[in-house]
C-alpha cells in the first residue's frame, strides 16, 4: 500500500470516528430531552409520573439511589462532601456525586438527599476541607461513609454535555421557556416548570441543565 493510500485511509478512518463521537453527544441530549409528558412510559423518556417524580436518565428524583444510578448510567461515581460559600447559588453544605463522563465527556452531577444533621455527621468524619479558587470546599467521606451513601436517594440531577445548546435546541427540546433570567453578562437562565428544568446557557462555560421534581421547587 503507497503512503498516499494509506493517509487517505487514515483520513477516512479519522472522518468516521468523529462522526461517531458526534452522533453520541447528540444521542446523549436526545436521551434526556425528549418531549416530557404526563405518567410516561418510556423509561429513559424524561417526563413526570402521576406521583409527581421526574424521570430523566433512567434516574428518578426522589426515588433512584446511587448504586442504582451508577447501574443505569454505567459508570462509577466519585463521592464528595461540598461546601458552597453563602454567595454561590448553591450555598451550604451539600453530598454530591459526579460522574466524569457519561458518553463523550457528557459529565453528570447527582445532589445526594440527606438532612442538615447526616451531613454534619459526615462532615465530622470526612478529611480537611480543600478549598478552591472559586472559594468552594471539598472534603473526602470516611470510608464507611463512602459505602453507606452508595444508597441514598438522588434529589436533583445536572447534566453538563459536551456540545454547544442554543436558545432554540432548548425550545424545539422542551417547548416555550416559563422564564428567561439574565443572571449576569455572560448567563441566561431558562426556567421550565413543568418538568424542573433550569438550564443556563453561558458564552463562556459549557451549558447546564438542572432537573429537580417540579414540586420541589414550590
């Protein structure tokens, strides 16, 4: 095989990889905005149940715990106690479990439902804060911790994908916004009710989209 014939091999070998790559961030997006509807039955359909719980990811709020998560999102979790400080949206002190990459990089954060005094008594266990440059702290869970949290309940779920969301995939997705906020010069909030859905769009950070139960937000 000449050298010519084997470059273009490898061109057409590179094309197909990253129309793969392509295929699997959209599918990925496909797969948790599909059009939500009332007591649905697909189970990877987002959409409401007649108890008032959101599915999204084969995960559901307030019901699906972790080990369960990980079994339907096939990936491992890292586990973590979060300290927010008092300006940050989230503010306080929060168990998250973050899931690195889903499917092309598509990242996954689970908030862990757990009242202020099992968080307290994980915090009086868990390593020494390490704070970043954002101000955010994060402490390690003692290793019996990190086993007993494999099953707590999943509250809310953010999804970070890895590709570029406009106003309009987010409308053709989910129907007409309930609220756009202008967060600041960079963000703008889109607020869809009926299903939990926060999803901010940045020109500088990679989009966001925030699912909790819709009653939860009441």
């Amino acid at each position: 095989m000449t050298t010519e014939s084997k470059l273009r091999r490898s061109d057409r070998t590179g094309l197909w990889m990253l129309l793969a790559v392509v295929a699997i961030t959209a599918a990925v997006f496909f797969w948790t905005s599909s059009r939500y509807h009332e007591g649905g039955s697909a189970s990877l359909e987002t959409h409401i149940d007649a108890r008032g719980h959101l599915h999204v990811l084969g995960i559901t709020l307030g019901e699906t715990n972790l080990k369960q998560a990980e079994i339907i999102l096939q990936s491992k979790s890292d586990v973590a106690l979060y300290i927010y400080p008092q300006e940050h949206p989230k503010a306080g002190l929060k168990l998250e479990a973050f899931f690195p990459a889903i499917a092309d990089h598509t990242k996954v954060i689970l908030l862990l439902d757990l009242t202020q005094a099992q968080l307290k008594g994980l915090e009086s266990r868990a390593t020494i804060p390490h704070q970043y440059q954002n101000r955010v702290a994060r402490m390690n869970l003692a290793p019996d911790d990190i086993i007993n949290m494999r099953y707590a309940t999943i509250s809310e779920l953010t999804l970070i994908p890895n590709l570029i969301l406009t106003a309009e995939n987010l409308k053709s997705r989910f129907g007409k916004p309930d609220h756009i906020r202008h967060l600041d010069s960079e963000r703008d909030q889109y607020d869809f009710n009926a299903i939990g859905l926060q999803a901010t769009l940045s020109k500088e950070s990679p989009p966001t989209l925030h699912f909790t139960n819709p009653a939860a937000q009441k």
